[in-house]
C-alpha cells in the first residue's frame, strides 16, 4: 500500500534535496487522499524454482507448438500441390484414353479390312473374268415400256394386317 510517508519522500541526486519524485506524487490528489491503494511490490518478485521451470517449460512447449503448426502448414501446401499435379495427371490420362479408344476402333476396322483381302486372295473368290460379253443398251423407249409393263401388273394378294 502507498502511503503518504512514501509519497512525499524526496529523491536526492548527488547532495541536491531539490528534485521530488514525480512518479509518485501523481499518485496523490490534492487532498492528501490516494487514487491507488493496495499491496505493491517495490522490486519484482523473487521466483522460485518451480516456478521458473515452469516457466521454461511453458516457453519450450510453446516454441514446440509454434514449430509444429509451421511444419503442418508447409506440409498442407505441399500436399495441395501435390493434389493439383495429380488432378491434371488423371485429367491428361482419361483424355490419352478417349484418344486410344478411337484409334483402337480404327486399327480394328484397318485389320477386318485386311483379314477380308488375305482371304479373298487366299481362296481366290475375286477372279479376273476369262471372257468379256458386250450387251448392247436400251434405249429410254424400251426402259418406259418396261416399267408400264412392271406397273400394269394387278396384285391380287398383299401382306399386312
């Protein structure tokens, strides 16, 4: 507790009593009375051992702390980076798919294409012709007629329901 006696005490600097402590007397009203009161520590208080283990502790526990969450944090990046490289992977790998399955049919219509030419060649099914037969060519007349012919003829009969 601040007391008048400690308030008013003068502060002495070499063998001068001018100077008051200002500090102290701003404490004071004009009163006398005191705007803080209570217990006050003139110096710091002396820590036990405990206590400043504890403290240590609490300081190296906090640092672990620190360097934990920075670890977590530079790891998360990293991991998101990583993520976004294999988004694209699998983009350019379902894109490389479509692409093969198109050449993969079109090889497969290459090869049935050839199949077909070795076994015509094979059993010979597709043979020059030994004799050439000209056949002369209608005329519009004749294709007319036969068409009246083809379209004149009465069904008797149809299919259906």
């Amino acid at each position: 507790m601040i007391t008048a006696k400690s308030v008013n005490k003068k502060v002495s600097f070499g063998h001068d009593d001018r100077v008051q402590n200002p500090i102290k007397q701003q404490y004071v009203t004009s009163s006398g009375t005191h705007v803080i009161e209570g217990a006050f520590y003139d110096k710091s208080p002396v820590l036990t051992v405990r206590e400043m283990v504890t403290r240590r502790i609490n300081k190296s526990l906090c640092f672990c702390l620190m360097v934990t969450i920075s670890i977590t944090f530079i790891s998360y990046y990293i991991e998101m980076n990583y993520e976004a490289k294999l988004n694209a992977l699998d983009a350019e790998i379902v894109r490389i798919n479509a692409e093969n399955q198109d050449l993969q049919a079109e090889l497969d219509k290459y090869k049935s294409f050839n199949n077909i030419d070795n076994k015509i060649g094979k059993f010979n099914l597709l043979q020059k012709a030994d004799k050439v037969i000209e056949v002369t060519a209608l005329t519009s007349s004749e294709v007319e007629r036969n068409k009246a012919e083809n379209n004149s003829k009465d069904f008797k009969w149809a299919l259906g329901y």
